[in-house]
C-alpha cells in the first residue's frame, strides 16, 4: 500500500542533514489523473491515460527537437515524500528493505524519473504517456530517453576507455 | 566537444530563477577515472571501467538488498554545469538544438542519470560499471533499474488506469 507519511513497523528513519548542498529550480508543472498517493499507479505504463507537462518560461526554447524522440526520460521532484527512511517496509507487513533497493517515492532526494512517450509536444506543453505521479508534481527536466540518444558532439577519449 | 563553461555561436543563455525551489542533499562520492570532462566518456558503457560509488553515513543502511539488481540506476549532480542555457550546439558548429533534446550535463537542474551494471556492495562501497561522469562527482540517489523493480507494494486502482 502506498504511504501516506507514516512510519511502519520495521521501518528505520534517520537524521538527515538539512538539504543545503544545492538548489533546484521547478521548470514546470506535470497535470495527471491522480490526485492521491492513495489511487495513483505504482508505476507508470506506456499505455496509460495522456499527462500535460506545462514548461515555464524562461525555458521553451529547449523544447526545440524533443519531438524527433518516442520516448523522453522526465525528471520530477516527489514533493510530499519523507526524506529521512532508510529501511521501508512496502508491503508493510514487518519485513523491511533499504531505500536504494526500491523505487518509492520516500528517499533522501526525492527525485522521480519516468521513461514516457512521447505524444506530442505543443508550445510549451508536452504530452505524454507512462507517467505515475500525482497531479501537481514540479518538473526538474526533460531528456531524450538514453537508448534513443546518441550524442552530437564528436567522440572523445573516454568514449573507447573499457576495462577492469 | 565538450565544453568547459563557454558559450558558442547558435546558443542562448536564459536568467536563470535561483535555485530555491527544493534543496538536495550529497549522500556520497563518486570515484571514476575521468578528472576532465574534455576527456570523459560522452556516455557511459556497460563494459567500461569499474566506478567506486561512496555512500555517507547515515545512509549506509539504505543499501540493503541492493545487491539483489543486476543492473542500478545512478542518480548525480553534474556540480561543473553551466545552468542558463536552452540552445545549444554539442558539434559547435553553429546548429544549435533545444537543451531538453539533448543530454548535455548543462541543464536548469544538472542532474545526470546512468543505467549501471552493478559489480558489487561492499560496507558503505558500491561498484558499477557505465558511469560517465567526473571524478568526484556528488551522489543524489540510487535505484533498482526500473525494468527490473516489481513493486512490493500491493496493486492500487491507479495500476489499471489505461486509456486516452
């Protein structure tokens, strides 16, 4: 069952130090069906119903060529989720996990990335399918999905470095 | 090429909001063999050095179970990039391309993300193959690759939510 902001039994939360190592600015706002932890999708499906993605300015024009991709990776920030769980219990049955060994949404920086495809792309509004968060969500960014990607700049050094 | 911070002809640099939205928080390190981006890999390659991935204290216990997933999503703050700018040209050859189309590490939130082989969990040391990024490079997160993660949690109405 999803949480709502309850520690569970087996579950370990810690003192996290105060989230000052760098700032985020939101570059937009994703509208989706869900508006409850509680009946949202644990995760996403590419045949799921189509989400808006509203880009802010000062940031449409790095829009430009997102369209030539099926698939774009979607970077949001989790914004009700604790940050100080390092053992979860998702079932909440007693048996508990460690944070990095699951994809909840309660997590140190809790960031959320998608794999979506790509609908359309309509000014500065993207619709896409495949996402799992709750209407609202702040958007941190947008990128091709790494396996459609392949990079512009010419090779480098590191690009032929394999090995032990 | 990959820059170090200039802008070339074709781009556009933007006044960027500050970065007060949301604050991140370094939980780790890591170790790679690349110390200048004119010479890291463009991307990362799953048969590509092994990477030493730090993980502070208090979020040792957080790894548990991690080890169970063959492959680990990366999440990093590219702490080098420039965060202003919404075209620009990879080739440096004057075409210039939406910031959102690539997967350059300048970007309003610097946030890379790599798909890893994991090697193994030793104590508070992760070791991955097919990271990119820098050495010394902050961790944000760690994550099961989502092709891989079943949810534990039991099946909500969202799951079953398909449709246009």
């Amino acid at each position: 069952m999803v949480r709502e902001n309850e520690i569970r039994a087996g579950e370990l939360a810690v003192d996290a130090p105060a989230p000052t190592d760098a700032g985020l600015i939101f570059i937009g706002r994703i509208c989706t069906p869900w508006t409850s932890r509680l009946g949202a999708p644990r995760q996403g499906r590419l045949d799921g119903p189509v989400c808006r993605i509203e880009v802010f300015a000062p940031w449409e024009p790095a829009l430009r060529g997102l369209e030539a991709y099926a698939r774009v990776e979607v970077l949001y920030w989790l914004h009700l989720s604790r940050r100080d769980l390092v053992l979860q219990s998702p079932a909440d049955n007693g048996l508990a996990r460690g944070t990095f060994s699951l994809r909840s949404p309660a997590r140190p920086n809790p960031i959320g990335t998608s794999i979506a495809a790509l609908v359309g792309v309509e000014g500065r509004t993207v619709l896409v399918r495949g996402l799992d968060c709750l209407d609202g969500t702040p958007l941190l960014d947008l990128k091709p999905d790494r396996a459609l990607f392949t990079p512009i700049a010419p090779p480098q050094e590191g690009d032929f470095h394999v090995g032990s």
